[in-house]
C-alpha cells in the first residue's frame, strides 16, 4: 500500500541485533527486502551495540533523500568528526563489534531474567508485563490507574525512578520498566521499591 500510494517507510533498527539469548531471531529489515532501496529509509546506529558516547549512525534508502538529507545536516553542523567516523569504521570492519553484540546480549538476558524474577517476587499477579525477547525494557501495566504526575512523584518518594508509557505513546496505566544500565542486585532492589511505592507501603 505505501509502494502505491508513493509513502516512504522510516525503519528506525537501533535496537534490530539485541536479540536476547534463546529468543527467536527477529524477521530480517524491510529494507532487506527486493525494491526497498526506493520505498525504505533505513536508520542503523552504534550507539545501542557498542557505546552511547559514539553517536554514529547511519541510513540507507533512495539516492536523492540521502543526498539531501546529508547536505542538510552538513549545514546544520559541518558533519560529524572524521576521528568519531574513523572508530566507527574500525569496529564495524573488525570483529569487534559482533564480539561487543554477543557479550550485551548475554548481559541483557541475565538482567532482563532478574528483573523478572523479580517482579514476579513482589508483585505476583498484580502487574501484567511481557517478557522481551530483546531490547532493553519491560512493559507493564499497573493494576491501579495512577496519573503519570503522581506516579512519577510517588516512586521518587521511593528512590526509583520509572518512565510512564504515555511519555512514548502507550495506553494510560503502562510504564517503562528498564535493566540496561544497573546491575542485577540494582534491578532486584529498584523493583522492591516500585512495589513499595505502588502499594504505599
């Protein structure tokens, strides 16, 4: 449909090879598929594989968009520095990054599982969440409704902090549980206090 009606598709793959440990692989890109260097504008970046601080990305689609789209960003900051481009370079020509790949997949898998754990642990039944297959967060949804000012603020009360799913466009009543960035003993204690501050005990 977007072929015809001449719609281009952004596919946005920042997080395409956290596939944690024993979950299926996920489908291949629409940009891998035949004719979608005219339809597709696909995004890549190092910053979820191998170091935030890097901040090289990059895009593939058609040849005029890429065109334009650079010249813009030229003028808006004179490019990106060659010695950031050159790193880039060496890790994705090596076996670097796909040795960096395979240990944050093992990492996330062991933090994603304790958090897990964990919120089966202290809160049983009472919060409904899927458990990922990749990435770096756990979706729920809160048994209580509570407004995102003060679900925000109550948690804070308890030292932890957590994303209300409307900041990223889900239904009221959903947060953003993350494991990527604390330890596995963080990820334990951070979902007690969650559950101490959604039971106001």
């Amino acid at each position: 449909m977007c072929t015809d009606l001449r719609i281009p598709i952004v596919e946005d793959d920042a997080h395409g090879n956290l596939t944690l440990d024993g979950s299926p692989q996920p489908p291949k890109p629409l940009a891998a598929m035949s004719g979608a260097d005219q339809q597709v504008i696909y995004l890549g970046t190092l910053s979820k594989t191998f170091a935030p601080g890097l901040r090289v990305g990059w895009m593939t689609g058609p040849t005029s968009v890429i065109d334009r789209i650079a010249g813009i960003r030229e003028q808006m900051d004179f490019g990106i520095s060659g010695i950031t481009q050159a790193i880039a370079e060496q890790v994705l020509q090596t076996d670097i990054w796909q040795q960096n790949v395979r240990r944050l997949r093992s990492e996330l898998t062991r933090r994603r599982d304790r958090m897990v754990s964990a919120l089966v642990r202290y809160f049983g039944g009472g919060l409904a969440f899927t458990i990922p297959e990749g990435g770096y967060h756990v979706w729920a949804r809160l048994q209580n409704q509570f407004r995102d000012k003060e679900l925000v603020e109550t948690a804070v009360q308890h030292a932890v902090v957590v994303a209300p799913g409307s900041v990223y466009g889900a239904d009221p009543g959903y947060v953003r549980l993350t494991y990527a960035s604390s330890s596995e003993t963080e990820i334990a204690e951070g979902v007690r206090r969650l559950h101490a501050a959604l039971t106001k005990t």
